[in-house]
C-alpha cells in the first residue's frame, strides 16, 4: 500500500529541521518527501502536527522468559506503539539471564510472535551477568545479538572485563556499560547529600559514577572496543567523556528521560515510584545534563524502561525494588524540555531516534527516502493528566502518575503499517 502523509509537521533530526511538508510511503519504506501524491495512493491529512521517525530505546526490560508477570513481549509491544517507540532494544537481565545462543533465539521468536514494534536484543557480556567469564560473543551475535551488556551487574573483576572487551573488539561487537563503581553503589538507594541525611536513607556519592566511568574508559582505551555508558547522570562524570572522545576513542554516552525531567527532591516523602538506578541527581545536575544533551556530548536519551510489580514497590524505600516504566512516557515527558526552551524538537529527536539506530547500525529514525516507514504522529501542545492505571504496560510503577503532561501520540507505523491509533 501507498501512503502519502499531507499536512504535516515534519520533525527531522538528521537536518535538524522542524518545517511543514508532505512523505510518501511505499512498500513499508519512505520513498519521496515535499512530492505530489502518487496515483492511487492513501491520503493521510495530519492536520498540522508534526510526524517524525519512531523513537528507538535502547536499554529496555521485558518480562520474558522469568517475569511475564511484570512485563511481557506483547504487553512492552502495547505500550511502546502508544508511546510511539517503533523499535525496542530489550535487555539481557530476565530470568534466566540472555547468556546463550539458544535464549536469544527463543526470546527473538516470541518477541516477533508477540509485538507490534520492532524488539532486538542485547545479550549478556559475561555468563550470568556475575563478571567472571564472558559469553560466546560469536556466537550470540550470529545468533543476532545487537549489543552486549551485564546492565546494572557492575563487574569488578578488570581482568576479565578486559579479556571480554578485546574479544568484542576483534569481533566488532558494541558493549554497553553501566557507569558505577560497585563497591560505593552497594546499597545505596539515594544520592548521598542533605536531603539523603534528613531523610535517613543510605546514599551514593556522585563521584561513584565518574569513578566507574574512569575506569571503562581506560579499558576502552586498552582495547579499543566500541562502548556505549548507558547512563551519565551528573556533571562529574562529562569531562571524561570529552577527553576520551578527544582521544579518538570510540565512545557514546545515553541517559533516560526520568534523570532530565526530574532530581533528587522528587523522592519527597519515600516515594518508592521515584527510585531509579542510579538515583536521582541534584538539580543542578540535571540541568547540565540537559545542556549535555543540547550539545551533543550525551548522545541518547532512552526510558530505561523497568517493570515492577506492586509488591517489589509498595516496600520501605531501601527494600523497594528500583527502575520506573517509560515507553509509553517517554515522548510527553520529552516534550517538558521542548516546552521550555531546553531542546528543540529535532535535537530531542536526534537524541531519540537518529543516534541510537546510528549506534547499533539500523536505518530507522530518519525521513530520508530508503529509510523504514517507522513513525509517530504526535500533538506536542495536547494536555493531559497521566493515569497510571491506563498505561498497557502489565506494569504501573511510573513516577509521572497524576501529573500534568503535554504531547500525546496520535498514530504510530511500522514499516508503513499502523500499529497504534488514538482512540481504538
């Protein structure tokens, strides 16, 4: 089928462009922009508001195998094509863990069975995710294995940190790591700091994170393997990333979208929805992660989507267990930083789309013709109050529940097929 989408806003992050135009789709992908409808073609009138490629999120949990009850391939699939995530990058923490082969082929079956979006997969980097003996790297990427991470698993054995690196590199694998230095982190459930004391929870100083930080980057430097931090969340931690960038190193940096829009004070009276790993920063360092984002110097931003039940949240706020939903948040969420004035709409889209399909080498999250017709048509101004309990994914634990949001998702494709539309 021939779509021509007319009357659009179109949001392009690879020309940094916010401009009215028109797109054609055929046979799933974009083959013409600003051109004259073809013949025969469905007339899609966007009314004004703006269309842009679907939003890539690198670093999402799902349920299966070991935890459907928390979240599954269908329900993510759900409530990504609400959130307008067309592709998902899911993680390797599940039960048991995404260490093997033949797991990553049962998972890659069921989540193509399952969901209306695009899920690729990340595979463990060491064996249990415990930092000890790495993965059959090879073979897992045969196996289609997009990238290699342990998570938040922090290894603390260097030397087989290292060895797994130099395999990876000579394999051309992406790893993702997860800033933090493990002995600092233990059981912290804060950011160290007033507010922490007067609460009386354990805290983590920031410095924890550009220590961990330090570290991977000298490992990238011994190796040379193409390393991804999945999390930078305080100022501490952005001068490294410019001297190993300087360096030639070949490094990125993401962040998600609850460590831009929302600080430690948020945490107010132990609300356990707000604890994330790692926690909740300072003001001041969200705003400088915001700059980071506007500059470039972060790349991605991402929900880090985790899935909690009731029982793991509803605990004293050291027990709970941490992480918050986010695909179907994470757009109105964005759109807070577009409204006012930190980002521009294609700068957010860049950071969405464009750079975490650049990074894991896909061709989504552009409008150039030859790219997949994955995307979102979205209101950027429409109000709401979120309800946590109409989110489709199986679980609620999101820390916007209640509040006043802008930026609802009117219809989303993938490969030009509509897999969401308001309303239905």
């Amino acid at each position: 089928m021939t779509l021509h989408f007319t009357n659009a806003r179109l949001i392009c992050p690879e020309t940094l462009t916010d401009a009215p135009g028109s797109l054609t789709v055929d046979a799933g992908l974009i083959v013409a922009r600003d051109a004259p409808a073809p013949e025969g073609a469905q007339i899609v009138d966007c009314g004004g508001k703006c269309l842009a490629p679907g939003l890539v999120d690198l670093g999402v949990k799902i349920g299966e195998p070991g935890e459907r009850h928390r979240e599954s391939f269908r329900s993510a699939g759900l409530a990504a094509a609400a959130g307008g995530v067309t592709t998902i990058i899911a993680r390797p923490d599940t039960m048991p863990v995404i260490d093997t082969p033949e797991l990553l082929e049962f998972v890659t079956r069921r989540a193509a069975e399952a969901s209306p979006v695009r899920i690729r997969h990340m595979a463990a980097l060491t064996k249990g995710r415990l930092g000890r003996e790495m993965t059959e790297i090879g073979f897992l990427l045969d196996a289609g294995a997009i990238a290699f991470t342990d998570a938040d698993a922090v290894g603390s054995d260097t030397k087989a940190l290292s060895r797994a690196f130099t395999y990876a590199r000579s394999l051309g694998a992406l790893v993702i790591g997860h800033p933090q230095d493990p002995g600092l982190s233990k059981g912290a459930a804060v950011t160290s700091g007033k507010f922490a004391s007067l609460r009386g929870l354990p805290g983590v100083h920031p410095m924890a994170e550009r220590m961990g930080l330090e570290r991977d980057l000298a490992l990238v430097e011994m190796t040379g393997v193409a390393w991804h931090a999945d999390q930078i969340t305080t100022a501490r931690s952005l001068p490294a990333l410019d001297r190993a960038r300087a360096a030639g190193l070949n490094v990125t940096a993401g962040i998600s979208i609850h460590h831009l829009t929302l600080n430690e004070l948020d945490v107010g009276d132990y609300r356990t929805f707000f604890k994330l790993t790692p926690p909740l920063r300072s003001e001041e360092d969200r705003l400088a992660m915001v700059a980071a984002v506007a500059d470039g110097v972060i790349d991605m931003i991402c929900s880090m989507h985790s899935p909690a039940d009731e029982e793991s949240k509803r605990l004293p706020y050291e027990e709970a267990a941490s992480g918050a939903v986010g695909l179907q948040t994470l757009l109105p969420a964005a759109m807070r930083l577009y409204h006012v004035g930190h980002l521009s709409l294609p700068q957010l889209w860049r950071a969405m789309a464009l750079n975490p399909a650049r990074r894991l080498g896909l061709p989504q999250g552009r409008l150039s013709g030859g790219s997949p017709a994955d995307l979102v048509l979205f209101d950027p101004d429409a109000p709401f109050v979120l309800d946590r309990f109409t989110l489709r994914s199986k679980s609620k634990n999101t820390p916007f529940d209640g509040q006043r949001m802008e930026g609802k998702v009117l219809a989303t494709y993938v490969g030009g097929a509509a897999v969401f539309q308001a309303g239905e």
